[in-house]
C-alpha cells in the first residue's frame, strides 16, 4: 500500500445516506488494476483518505479550450 494513488475517473453516482452522508460511486478504466489494488487495501485497513479532485484533460483538448477563450476575446 503506497502513501498515494492516481487514477482516471467518472462520477457515477452522488447519494445521500440515511444518516445524512454522502457516498460518491467512481468509474475507472479497466487498466487501473493496482489503482484497484491499493484501494482495497486502504479499506482493509481502515484508511482515512484525503481527497483532491482535479478535472483532467489531455493535451489536444488543453489546445481546443485554448483556441475558444483566445477566440471569445475578440
């Protein structure tokens, strides 16, 4: 078990539960196979994780967004 794990993934689902939390559901990529791993093995072990969520977009999608806001500028 590592001090960190960085995957891809999808929101799946967002639900409330009856004592008032939240459960967040992911989708990953059927390569993530150690991502899945590690995450057993934080559950296991009971591990308290802090989250940091950052929206991904490879290079070529960087490049479009970049085009549009230099495009609405004029």
């Amino acid at each position: 078990m590592s001090n960190s794990t960085t995957f891809l993934a999808t929101v799946a689902k967002v639900q409330t539960l009856a004592d008032g939390g939240l459960r967040f559901t992911l989708d990953v990529g059927e390569g993530e196979i150690v991502a899945a791993a590690e995450m057993m093995a934080y559950k296991r072990h009971g591990v308290v994780l802090s989250i940091t969520v950052e929206e991904w977009q490879d290079e070529n999608e960087q490049k479009k967004d970049e085009t549009r806001r230099n495009k609405a500028k004029f």
